[in-house]
C-alpha cells in the first residue's frame, strides 16, 4: 500500500514541532529553530495554532529581526557588501559620464545600501535565493510586484558584474522578477482639455508634445533643441536622442506640433544649445519639477481622490499616444502597426506589444474576431467573380496544355448528348 507523500513546506514559514507542540521558524542561512512567541511571550502551541504562529512570524519580520546568521568568513572571502560597494562604484562612474541616468544610479545605490544593512556580512557563497525573499518581505511598504521587480533587477544586476569582472561566483542565477505589468493608462479627449485648461503655458506646451509625439518626457522631450529640428518638403521631422536606449531615431511630427516647435524657436533658436520646452524659470524640465507640477495638477483637478485617474503621471501623456496611434484617434481609425508604433516611440516591437498591443492593437485583435466569424466580412459577390475572372483567364492561357484525350473523348460524347 503505497504511503501518503508528505508535503515540504516553505522556505520561511512557520512550522509545527510534534515533539514540542510548540511552533517555530527557522531564520533565514541557519539550521537552528527559534521558538514564535504571542503578544504576552509565550509560546505558541497546538497543532491548530497555525494563524496565530503566522502573525508572530510576521511580526519577528517586521521588527528586523529576520536576518541570516553569517559564518565567520575566510581571508579574501567575497562578502554581500562588497558586491554591492563595488557595484556602487561603477555605477556612479557611468553617471559621471553621461552612460547612465543619475536617477538609475540613485536607485542601484539604495537598494544596495538596503541589502547591505539586512545581509552586507554574508559570505557569497552562502547567499541564497530565499535570502532575498525574506529582504523583500522585510519591507511592509514594498508591497506593488513592480518595486519587487526593480529591486531584484538591482541584486541581479550587482552580482551579474561582480561575475563577468571578478569571476564572483552567482548563487543568484535564475531568480525570478515579477512579471511586467503594462502601462495601461491614458487621457482621453476630456482629460487633455482639463489638463490644458489648469496648466499655466509652459507646462501645457510640454505635455501638448508629450501626447501629440509619445516621446520620454524628461530624457528625449526635455532635451529637444532647434538644432534637433529638420524641415522637409513632406513636413517636420525631430531628430531625438534617447539617454535611455542610447540611440538616435527621427519622426515625423503632426502639423500642429509644427507649429509649436516654430514658435518656441523664437526663444531658443538654432546654435543656441538651450531647449525648446523649458519651465516658468526658463530652465529645462527636470523630473522632479515635472513630476511635481504634475502632481499639484491632479490636486487641482480633484484626481488625486479618483482611484483611476490618481496614477496618472507625466509617463501618462506617452502612453496616450501609443494608444490613439494604435487606435487610430488621428487616422479615421486606422490603427498602426506595432512596428510602426515601436519606431515612433523608440521602443522595440516586443516592447511595445508586451505594454500596449495585446490591450489596444487593432492588427493583433482583428485577426482574433475574424477567426470566430465576428469580424468584418468580404464582398462575396466581387470575390467571387474576381476568382472566376482568375479561373478564367488561367483556363483560357493554359486550356491546349491540360486538355487529354480522355477529357476531349468525353467533352464530344457530352456535346453529342445534348444536340439530341
């Protein structure tokens, strides 16, 4: 009789102790038990207790306590901390030199400096997947899958350097990110207007451009010069340089946008080097400043109380673009292709069909509605005789080569068959 398989638990839970009946947890690089304790210090036990033993885990978790034991290391032991100083490091050299943002280089340095206070003293080689997890969940404020993506995206990163310069062995490889989530939110026509109406003139330049081109708000849009600008016989193109990809790219721009690039280099003509969209200070658009006149907009408007329109942003007005682009909001609704829209935007097609073109493509959804016979049918009528016309034309050329003697013998006896 084949015996029932019990099954193991989780790493980082709390676990039952027959021998005992006490619950325990095992902190995080150790193999010792440690007894969960209730609100009054005493030992949680029963079998049945198993809320109770999770709340006590939770709050050993929440006071900091959730930390593994490092074991004495041996001289020239790469530890946790040097990972991430030298990281750091190289980090701050890239932004020293324009390679990277200084935004990414602040965010790869708190995250460290967080990794190194929960487990800096541990040895690499005893670092484990887990021990990431438990730094994740020692956080309560880092609740949203997208924080969890970035900071494991920082860890990765650090340890993926560490190995490719220093031949640090990666006891991390093959830990898993959260999925990405897609940027689903846009204004429509009423909220642009709303937007315009309670935006005093510089920012309302700004964000017309923001959604009339798509482009990044503070690394392509911000950074715009009349220099970057090129007059064609078809209309504008603007010639953008992403610090982001590092790559170069020109689009064309609606008439429109046109206009307003020409009146704009009025003030910042060409040689001048100053940007086009600049704030009430005549400075450039830096993030912060944006991001927080946008967020003093939304109080404005009382959307800081709406549960959709609070998690609006600068980052709203591009992805606004790609959905009146795949939508066709400008082209009698002709959507583009995701190709088209991933070239206009400087993303990469997969970019932008994992983001925008399952949820607003109309070349992806289409093909989807006609397969279940929903979809927009043909003219039956002219695709029939257009495939008669064809068939004719192919019996007429090709009738002397296809004719046998069989077919022709039988053709004769049918025509007899009907003179009678």
């Amino acid at each position: 009789m084949a015996t029932e398989r019990r099954k193991r638990r989780p790493r980082g839970a709390a676990w039952h102790w027959k021998q005992t009946d006490c619950w325990y947890f095992t902190p995080p690089g150790t193999t010792k038990r440690v007894a969960l304790l209730d609100e009054d210090g005493n030992r949680i036990r029963g079998k049945g207790n198993r809320k109770a033993a999770e709340l006590a885990l939770a709050r050993v978790k929440l006071q900091g306590k959730w930390r593994p034991a490092a074991e004495p290391a041996e001289q020239g032991q790469w530890l946790v901390a040097r990972v991430c100083s030298v990281f750091i490091q190289h980090c701050q050299q890239r932004a020293a030199s324009g390679a990277t943002s200084r935004d990414y280089c602040s965010e790869i340095v708190r995250h460290m400096n967080d990794l190194c206070e929960y487990c800096g003293a541990l040895p690499v080689a005893q670092l484990r997947k887990g021990h990431v997890r438990h730094w994740l969940e020692s956080h309560q404020t880092w609740r949203s899958p997208a924080t969890h993506r970035n900071a494991i995206g920082a860890v990765l990163a650090a340890f993926h350097y560490a190995r490719e310069m220093y031949d640090v062995p990666n006891s991390l490889k093959g830990l898993k990110k959260p999925p990405p989530r897609p940027r689903l939110h846009s204004l429509d026509a009423d909220e642009e207007k709303a937007v315009y109406q309670a935006a005093d003139e510089p920012f309302r330049d700004f964000v017309f451009a923001a959604i009339h081109t798509g482009l990044r708000p503070f690394c392509e849009l911000a950074r715009l010069t009349a220099d970057d600008v090129v007059e064609t016989t078809r209309g504008m193109m603007w010639r953008v340089y992403s610090t982001k990809t590092k790559k170069t790219r020109k689009i064309p721009v609606r008439p429109e946008v046109a206009d307003l690039t020409r009146r704009l280099m009025e003030t910042a003509p060409r040689g001048s080097g100053t940007p086009l969209f600049r704030n009430t200070k005549d400075r450039t658009w830096k993030k912060p400043t944006g991001v927080g006149r946008f967020l003093a907009l939304k109080r404005k408007l009382g959307w800081d109380r709406d549960p959709v329109r609070q998690r609006y942003s600068c980052y709203s007005c591009r992805h606004t673009f790609a959905h009146r682009m795949l939508s066709g909001y400008w082209n009698d609704g002709q959507g583009c292709s995701i190709e088209t829209l991933a070239e206009l935007i400087g993303d990469t097609p997969k970019v932008a069909f994992d983001h925008y073109g399952r949820e607003w493509g109309q070349h992806y959804q289409d093909p989807l509605w006609t397969a279940i016979g929903v979809g927009p049918k043909p003219n039956m009528a002219s695709t029939a005789e257009q495939m008669n016309g064809e068939h004719g034309r192919k019996e007429t050329a090709t009738a002397p080569d296809r004719v046998t003697p069989r077919n022709s013998g039988r053709h004769r006896q049918r025509a007899r068959t009907a003179a009678r």
